[in-house]
C-alpha cells in the first residue's frame, strides 16, 4: 500500500533495495564498532598513562604480571547474589564511589574468576546487572551476567572471601551466550518495610494537620474525612493531654512559652534545610529564642510607634532557665516517639492501606512517581502485577512493622518509595484514594520519595527463560529457592535486623514525615478534600523548568538528594 511506514515497510522493497540496505547497516555497524574500538585504545592510553585517575573497583597488574598468566576458559553465567546497601552508593559501577558492583567486580578479581589482562573493565568481560537499586537499597536477590573462569570447583567460596559479610554470591548457571539477565528479567519482586506509626495522621498544629480539617469543612467532606480517620483523629490531642500536658506544667510559666516555641523553631530550621546537603545543619536553639525574644512583634512595633508605651528589653534566659528548656523539649520529644512506637495499626486501617496499594494494579502511567519523566514519555507506563500489605504486622524492639510487597515488570528511579510514601501520605491525611488514580494524569504533583532504608529487591523472575531458552539449550534454571535458607538467614541478619537498627539511631521515618507534615507551602494540599485543585499552580503541561523546581522542593525534605536518573532501576 502506498505511502505505508513502520516497522513493516521493509516487506514492500524490491529485492536489490532490500540488500542494498543490509549491506549500508553492515557498513554503519562496522563504522561504530571501528570508533567505539578508538574510543576504548584512547581511554586505555589515557589510564595507563596517568591522564585519568584509576576507577576504584579497578585491579592494575603490571604487562609483565599479565604476560605471565595462562589463559584459561571463560563461560557466560548469571551470578545471584545479595547483599545489604548500607554504606553503598547503590549497585551500578562508579569509577569514584563505592558500590555494590565494585566490590563484586573486585572480588572476581581477587578469587582469579576474570583474568588479569581485564581487571581493570567490567566491559571486557561483559558485565550486566539484572536491577539497579538506589543508594542504601538491599537486596535479598540480584542477578549479574558476564563471562568468568569457574574451572575451580571452590570459585564461589572464594569470591565470597573477598567480600565484606554485607555482600554474598549464592551461587551461579552457566547460560546462552546470548543471555542478558537484564533484557531477559521478566519481573521484579520487591518488599518495603514499613513502622505503622507512619499511618498516624499529622499532628493538628502541624501545616498539614491543621489544612485537612480545614479543607475537608470548607469542602463539605467531613463526614467522609472523619470515617477516613476513624479510631485516629483523636490520637494526638489524647497523648497532649496526657503525655505532653505533665512536662508542660512543670515547667516555670514565664517561659513555659518558650519551651512550645523552641520545638517550632527546630522545625523551622528543618525546613529550610538546603537542598544540596544531606544532613540539615545543627541549631542554636537558645539563640533563636533569644533573639525572638529581643525582636517585638508588628502590634509591639505598632505601639513603639505611637508612644504609647516603651517596654524595657525582655532579659536574657539564665543559664538555669536554658537547662529547664533543654530538659523539657527532650522529654516532649521522647514523650511523642514513645507514643509512636506503642502505636497498634487495627486492620481496618491497614485495610486502608490495602485498598491504595490496588490503585497501583494493572498498566499505569506513573510520570509523577519517578524523575525526569513527562506524561507523555511512552516509558513512563509501567505494569504492576500485584501490591500486598501482610495482614500481620510485626513487632521488632517495641515498633510495629507491616511488610509491603510489590511485583512489577520493571520500575524506574525512585517509582517504589514515591508509590509507598503516596500510600502512607493518603491514609495518614484521610484522603480518598482516588487520588492515586488522578496521578495518573497530566497534573504534575510533588510526590516525595520514603526513606531508601525500608526498601530491599527479594528476587528477580526469570519464567520465559526458564521456561523456554533454558530447557531448550539444556541449561539450568535461574532459580533462587534452592538457596532458600541462606539467604533468610541473611536477609534476617544483614537486612532486617540492620533496617530496624538504623531506624532506632536516625529516626528516619518519624524525620522524613515531620518534614511532609511541616511544609508550609501548599505543595501537598492535593491530599486534602480539596484535591488537585489546593495546589496552587498545578500545571497540566509544566516546563522543564517548572519540573526541576519541583524536584528541588522534594529534595529539600527528602533524607537524600536526588541521584543521577540515567539508566534508573529499582524503585
């Protein structure tokens, strides 16, 4: 048919056209690869002569030490793997910072599984991860295939003696030589871990806390918002009044004003943590509180004015008043993480939280879950298989902790701990999952990620492989039950236990949550009754600029800073 295109014109060429064309593809192929050889003779130059500095996962062997070694056979296997992401700049490869891949690459190394001659580049041995994972992300399973020496029946022993006790090869397959654990990964199973005190609602003095009831009385939508809230709305004005009240009354009254005051000014200074640092900067709380005593308010200022009356300078606190301020902001503080820690979720509101995660199912277009993605960006659509809060929280060192799990074909930068941290956001406000649904649209909305320390990869699914490839080239399946009881035993002492210890020293959850409930720009009123409609501004087809602005506002309350999205997997 004339004028057809696609992917199936080649069938209406003549014969001469057709060949004519393969010959010009070989020829273009051979073009590149003749420039990408140059490009790799150049950056090898350069390294050996000093121009660049070394990657840090890589090995240098003299040319004499390499000279000398035998060659010895190498086979294509898929390596799984696992290991706790504490401490790592997450999984992929970096010539400058330490990762999961790096220390992996030099521990083939050091066991003699890739020769020397290529030490120094995981491209020669063609090195392929199955899931990138983020910054401090575990996983429980993992995959990478490359070519390696596993003549000796010990490797894997030995390359698990060159790796820290945070990273463990469970074993190997040989497989095609085509294979690509990547490109033949059918899906990914991931889990989040989860305190259920991050389902309580925000506190009522807090911006959030005071803007859902508002919104929701101003929408006519109380009805609904307080069967939301339901066994909840009332949590925080009962622990005031019995937690909070006591600390309070001990407290001298001239400046017992002072002491609710210090506690905003600490959340002031969160908020205006920059965004390109990691850790917000430490405040001097008393000198805060010093000065807005010395700084008169607009009515002060007004009366100044007028001569009606001159007030004599408010004294400075005395060392003792200091202490007593000290003293009674860190009972207040331990007083609400106490409440937080006995909190029991009922499950009619992990049922809640069950019935956001379904808004997740099927194919979906999930722009405003990741970075640098637009709505109409055909690789925003992603499908999720299935989303299952376990009805059956547990209880680690006084915390209760529910374990989300979720199944999906593929997930881009960050997608899993914005999708957790919508979920968390949505029950904890009392807001109508729908909302979940109208993300889903052109509306561009600023949805934070949750803390990278509850998320971990359990496994990635190999079915069409398995199922297929591999009984039809007589290979072994990729399969991870068979290491079943190691890998428990480890995610238990290397995960689990390392997940729930960092939340006991940082506090990232109740931290990451505060920042969100504080936040005193309009940014999340999409969580109210009001809906979209709340956030000034919401832009159905923003800027680039527009898009960066926003990713700057999440990134200076988020714990960490946003990571570069190229090639992003793993939620």
């Amino acid at each position: 048919m004339a004028g057809r295109g696609g992917k199936n014109q080649k069938r209406h060429l003549g014969r001469n056209e057709y060949f004519r064309q393969k010959r010009d593809d070989g020829k273009d192929r051979e073009v590149n690869k003749g420039r990408n050889d140059e490009e790799q003779a150049q950056k090898k130059r350069k390294l050996e002569n000093g121009e660049v500095p070394m990657p840090i996962y890589a090995t240098q062997f003299s040319a004499e030490d390499i000279a000398a070694e035998e060659r010895r056979p190498k086979k294509k296997v898929a390596v799984m793997i696992g290991y706790s992401g504490t401490g790592y700049h997450g999984m992929q490869l970096s010539p400058t910072e330490k990762t999961i891949e790096g220390d992996l690459f030099a521990a083939f190394v050091a066991a003699g599984a890739i020769s020397k001659a290529n030490a120094a580049d995981p491209k020669k041995s063609s090195l392929v991860r199955c899931a990138r994972t983020d910054r401090g992300v575990h996983a429980a399973g993992n995959v990478v295939s490359l070519k390696l020496i596993v003549e000796d029946p010990d490797i894997v022993q030995k390359i698990n003696d060159n790796l820290s006790p945070q990273i463990r090869v469970w074993g190997y397959e040989t497989v095609t030589k085509g294979f690509s654990c990547y490109q033949l990964c059918d899906s990914r199973m991931y889990e989040y871990l989860i305190p259920t005190h991050c389902f309580l609602p925000p506190h009522p003095s807090t911006h959030l806390g005071k803007k859902t009831v508002q919104l929701a009385q101003e929408n006519g939508d109380m009805e609904g918002f307080l069967a939301r809230q339901e066994g909840v709305m009332d949590f925080w004005q009962n622990i005031d009044e019995t937690e909070i009240k006591p600390i309070l009354e001990k407290v001298p009254e001239e400046i017992r004003r002072l002491v609710q005051r210090a506690l905003y000014i600490e959340e002031d200074s969160d908020k205006e943590t920059p965004v390109d640092k990691e850790q917000p900067q430490p405040v001097d709380v008393m000198a805060k509180l010093e000065e807005a005593q010395e700084t008169p308010t607009s009515a002060e200022e007004n009366v100044q004015r007028t001569g009606e009356t001159q007030e004599a300078p408010k004294p400075k606190l005395t060392a003792e008043q200091k202490e007593i301020i000290n003293t009674s902001i860190k009972q207040i503080k331990a007083a609400y993480q106490s409440a937080k820690r006995a909190y029991r979720i009922p499950q009619n509101r992990l049922q809640r939280v069950q019935d956001a995660l379904d808004k997740y199912i099927g194919t979906r277009n999930f722009h405003n879950y990741t970075i640098q993605k637009t709505f109409r960006d055909p690789s925003s659509k992603r499908i999720i298989k299935s989303f299952v809060a376990n009805k059956e929280p547990i209880i680690i060192n006084g915390t209760e902790w529910v374990s989300l799990k979720v199944h999906g074909q593929s997930f881009m930068m960050h997608q899993i701990r914005k999708m957790v941290a919508m979920v968390a956001l949505i029950v904890r406000c009392g807001c109508d999952p729908k909302i979940i649904e109208e993300s889903y649209g052109p509306t561009r909305l600023s949805i934070p990620k949750a803390p990278g320390l509850g998320l971990l990869l359990e496994h990635p699914i190999f079915d069409s492989y398995n199922n297929r490839t591999a009984k039809e080239f007589n290979k072994e399946t990729i399969d991870f039950a068979k290491y079943e009881k190691e890998m428990n035993e480890f995610k238990q002492r290397e995960i689990y236990d390392r997940i729930f210890r960092e939340e006991e020293e940082s506090n990232a959850f109740g931290v990451f949550f505060n920042h969100v409930d504080h936040y005193p720009a309009n940014t999340f009123l999409y969580l109210t009754s009001a809906g979209i409609a709340a956030c000034q501004g919401a832009n159905p087809h923003p800027t680039a600029e527009k898009v960066k602005a926003g990713e700057e506002t999440l990134a200076g309350i988020e714990s960490e800073p946003e990571e570069d999205a190229s090639g992003a997997e793993g939620g």
